[in-house]
C-alpha cells in the first residue's frame, strides 16, 4: 500500500470535483508514484504547479483523466509492498 510520507495514510484516488480521478501526494514521492503507473500502463500528467502551504512539503497533483477508473486505480496503490 503506498502511504502519504508526510501523513502516515494510504494515498488516495479523490474523485472530487468534475476534473476526473487524481491523486495529491509529497513530491518527494513523485517518483515511485510515476513507477508504478507506468508498470501498468497508466495515462496521467503531473500539474506544473508544486505548492507548500505554510512552509509545509511540496504536495503534487497528478490527473489520471476523465475516463479513469478511480477504483482500480485505488486497488493498485493498494497492492504496493
């Protein structure tokens, strides 16, 4: 299961909004999160737009498009060692 490193909590797909499923996650995980995509084939694109509210780490958006679907995306964040 791949967690938040600056939560401590599983990361989630979120479906809010009318965008499409995406996942906010640290930067500094950006890199695995782009591995496991990319080991299943997944479409996505990282939001120019790294934000620190407050002094807090960098939070990353990653879209994963209108046609994605958000719970078979979940269950692959959820079968990460």
């Amino acid at each position: 299961m791949m967690i938040d490193s600056t939560k401590g909590l599983p990361l989630r797909v979120s479906t809010e909004g009318t965008v499409g499923p995406y996942i906010r996650l640290p930067y500094s995980q950006i890199e695995d999160l782009r591995r496991v995509l990319d080991s299943h084939g997944i479409h996505y694109w990282v939001h120019e737009n790294i934000i620190s509210l407050d002094g807090g780490p960098y939070i990353a958006v990653v879209d994963l498009g209108r046609k994605a679907d958000a719970n078979a995306l979940q269950a692959i964040l959820d079968s990460v060692p």
